[in-house]
C-alpha cells in the first residue's frame, strides 16, 4: 500500500458556504449574532456558510446557509476550494466555498435572524481593515474571497 492509514486525517465535520461578489470586486459578508452557545462569534464578519447536515451534500449546504444567513438565492457559478482547518477544541474541519451570483429573489435579510445581525457587501479595503482588527471570523474567508477575485478576474472561460 502506498499510503497507509497513518497519512489519513478524519474529518467528522464539514461546512460550506459561498462567496459573492459584485461588480467592483466587494464580498457579500454576514455579521454573527453569537447564539448562546457560541457568544465568541458575536460581532465577527464571514461568507454565509455552514455545517454540512447528515445525509446533505456541500453543494446543497451552501445554497441553504446562503437564503439562512442572509436572505440570499443563489446559482453556484465554481467551486472555489476545500480548506482543512480545525476549531478551537483541535477538532479538524473541512470548508468547501462555491462563487456564486445572487437571484433576483433575493433578499439580502437573513432567514435566520436570531443567527445574524448584518448581511451587507464589504469593499475589499474595508475587508482587509476588518481583518486587521480581528473581525473576519475565519482565516479561509480571507483565503476564499483571495480565491475568488482571482476567478472574478479571469472572466468568463471560452
């Protein structure tokens, strides 16, 4: 056997999300309203995202967190990146992001109100102050929001 089990990582938790961006190259972020079992999240900016449900695929995942956190129906335009990271306990996590572009259903208020507090679109010099302050919940949102200028930037493939 070329790789063992010793090379293997479990992972038991998943999430997924997406990353919008406008015209001018600003992130679609929501505010966490901190539930009372996760105070420390209050006030930190991240993509609309979430844990993968039992039997639920990432995909599906990122669609649902996206109208849940901020109101938002979208088509998955790419799959961006998969980000093995792990919470504060040590407990690893995988992140999948998708770009995606907004519906015209969309209502940019949060399903979930007890959840988030503010869905807005962050100019990418506010993002990098928000980051710099401590702000943005998650280092792969920064990661994912790099990841998807840089698509946003190729334009549309031929």
């Amino acid at each position: 056997m070329q790789f063992g089990p010793e090379l293997h990582t479990p992972v038991s938790h998943r999430a997924a999300g997406v990353v919008i961006l406008n015209a001018a190259g600003d992130i679609l972020l929501v505010r966490e309203q901190g539930v009372p079992t996760q105070r420390q999240k209050a006030g930190l900016w991240h993509i609309p995202s979430g844990t993968v449900e039992p039997g639920e695929n990432p995909q599906d995942t990122a669609v649902r967190e996206a109208w849940e956190e901020a109101g938002v129906r979208v088509r998955l335009l790419k799959f961006l990146a998969a980000y093995l990271g792990h919470f504060p306990d040590g407990v690893p996590v995988l992140r999948h992001a998708w770009l995606a572009e907004a519906l015209p259903e969309s209502t940019f208020r949060p399903a979930l109100a007890d959840e988030v507090t503010e869905v807005r679109f962050v100019s990418g010099a506010e993002f990098a102050a928000l980051y710099t302050a401590g702000q943005i919940r998650m280092y792969h949102t920064k990661l994912f929001y790099e990841d998807a200028l840089r698509e946003q930037a190729m334009g549309p493939e031929l």
